[in-house]
C-alpha cells in the first residue's frame, strides 16, 4: 500500500467533520471551565490526533498529560483487561480532568481511567471521546463530551489504529478487507 488512502472502502466521518466537531466542543469546554484549572488527560496512543486538534482550539489555560493504555493489542476485538505502557507522574489530586480519547467500544478503558483518576484524588473527572459505539457498549460510563455515534465496523484514522497502522489517516473509515487478509501495510 503506497497511500494510506488507497486502503480505505468507505469513509465514515470526514476530515472537516471532524474538525468541526472538535471546534465545537472545545468552545463548549472552554466556558464550562472557565475560571477553573483545568487538566487535559490523553490516552495513548488513539488519542492523539484528537488532543493535538482539540488542545489548540480550547482558549482557556489547561495542563496536557498522557497516559498510554492498551486494551486492545494487536487484533481487533477488546481483550477486556487494561494495560498501563505509561503513567503519569503527575499528582492528580485536587485537579478537574477532562480524559481526550478517540473511541469508547466497550467502555472498558474509560470506565478502568475514571475509577483509577478518583481513586487517586480527582476534584472532578469528565470525559471528551470523539468516536461511540453504543451497540458494543458493556459497562455504563458517563461521557459528558461527545463527538459521533458509529456502527459497529472496525474503523481506523485520525488515530485510531489496526495493528498500529492507519492512525495517520485523516478522516475515520473502514479498511478494505484484503487489508485485515494479510496484505502489507
Ligand atoms: C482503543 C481506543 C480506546 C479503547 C476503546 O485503544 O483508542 O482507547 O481501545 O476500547 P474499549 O472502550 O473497549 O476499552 P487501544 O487499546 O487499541 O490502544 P491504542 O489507543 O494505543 O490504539
Ligand atoms: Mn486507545
Ligand atoms: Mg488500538
């Protein structure tokens, strides 16, 4: 494959899509956290395209960390178990967390962070996740922030990875099947 694009069979939300999305609800954040100090928590790897796009449009102050956190390894189901590859070193105690964060499948990762985030201290912890799956949805988890609702396709782009390519795609689509049937990357 010689352009990522090449790999796509069909987008499911576009680029501007994305960014308009990102635009709006970085202005929402930034009024309802106005006056208060405010840290934004990535998780890696997924989330990065996410924050970088979402940090530069919130126009209060904030703190960036990132976390990486794995639950999928390199297939593309959830293995269920959440895996820290790199913490934080700094004290979350007393500080209003906004988790950045590309997708919520099961809800698994998210629903490990928030318990982790206030079992360390958190004043307040919130969520901002780009992409849903509801129909996969297995633990309830509250997300304040939301971006688009997709079916149930095993989407890449914008972060979102398969066997750790792809995140370099700019827009959220499906792959060709011959892509998950061996073909290189
Ligand atoms: C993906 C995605 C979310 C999580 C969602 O990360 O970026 O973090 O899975 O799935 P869940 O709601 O079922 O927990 P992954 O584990 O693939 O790691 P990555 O971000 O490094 O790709
Ligand atoms: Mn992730
Ligand atoms: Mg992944």
């Amino acid at each position: 494959i010689a352009d990522v694009q090449e790999a796509i069979d069909h987008e499911l939300v576009s680029s501007k899509a994305i960014h308009d999305k990102i635009t709006e609800v970085a202005a929402q954040v930034s009024r309802d956290y106005a006056g208060k100090d405010l840290l934004l928590l990535g998780v890696l790897k997924g989330a990065v395209n996410t924050m970088a796009e979402f940090s530069l449009a919130v126009s209060i102050p904030v703190g960036l960390e990132f976390m990486s956190l794995s639950s999928y390894g390199s297939g593309t189901t959830s293995s269920g178990r959440v895996t820290i590859r790199q913490d934080i070193s700094t004290d979350v105690r007393g500080r209003h967390i906004l988790i950045v964060e590309d997708i919520i499948d099961s809800g698994r990762t998210l629903a490990w962070l928030v318990d982790e985030l206030r079992r360390r201290g958190a004043a307040s912890v919130e969520i901002f996740a780009l992409l849903e799956k509801p129909s996969r949805r297995e633990v309830e988890v509250h997300v304040k922030y939301r971006g688009y609702e997709i079916p149930d396709e095993f989407v890449v782009g914008f972060g979102l990875d398969y066997n750790e390519r792809f995140r370099n795609l700019d827009s959220i689509a499906v792959l060709k099947p011959d892509v998950y049937q061996g073909v290189q990357a």
